[in-house]
C-alpha cells in the first residue's frame, strides 16, 4: 500500500504532466484530443490518488479541494460522456496552480500544525 507521501507525491507529478501540456494554450488544447485525454487522465490519477489518502491526513489539510478532485476522477470515469471540456480547461487553469502550491506546501512540511 502506498503511503500518503507517495500519494502527494503522485499528485504532485500528476499535475506537472498537466502543465507540461497544457502550456500551449486553451486553443490547442481544445484542437488535440490527445491532449484532452492526457489531461483527463492525469486528472484522474491526482483524483484516485487523493480518494486513497488517509482521512486523518486529508483533515490536516481542510482547505485542499480534496472532494472536489475525487468528485472529478468519479465524474471522468463513471460518466465520461458528461465530461465538459470547458470545464476542465478551467480547472487546469484556475484550481490546479494552486492545488499545486498547496501540494508543494505539504511534500515540505509547512502547515502541518493545522
């Protein structure tokens, strides 16, 4: 069983596999669908990855959108003809810079007294 480290530590690679494609833009983004699905996919990991947490962990952190990344990885592989690709351009760029930071904060230990 992976630890809660190793499962940030996912995360963490999970989102950097994100930017690295996503760098391009919104246009190419949404002209190549290998892209979508890349993004998709690693959106999905960073979900599995934060469902698999402890819930001890998960509480030391409140303001993490945990739920909200478990909620999309269900979304993408339960209903994924429902996915709205509008939708996850936003979350690409509006949440995940910042779940991103927030990530980085926890792998360097600051914030642990939550």
């Amino acid at each position: 069983m992976r630890s809660d480290l190793e499962r940030l530590e996912d995360i963490q690679e999970a989102i950097a596999k994100i930017e690295k494609y996503t760098q391009r833009g919104q246009a190419v983004f949404f002209e190549d669908e290998l892209i979508q699905t890349w993004v998709l996919f690693h959106l999905q990991t960073v979900g599995e990855a934060a469902s698999s947490m402890s819930a001890e962990f998960r509480s030391r952190y409140p303001d993490v959108p945990w739920q909200d990344a478990i909620d999309f990885r269900n979304l993408v592989v339960h209903e994924y003809f429902r996915v709205d690709f509008r939708i996850v351009w936003r979350i690409v760029e509006l949440d995940l810079p910042a779940f991103r930071l927030q990530v980085a904060m926890m792998l360097r230990g600051e914030g642990d007294d939550q």
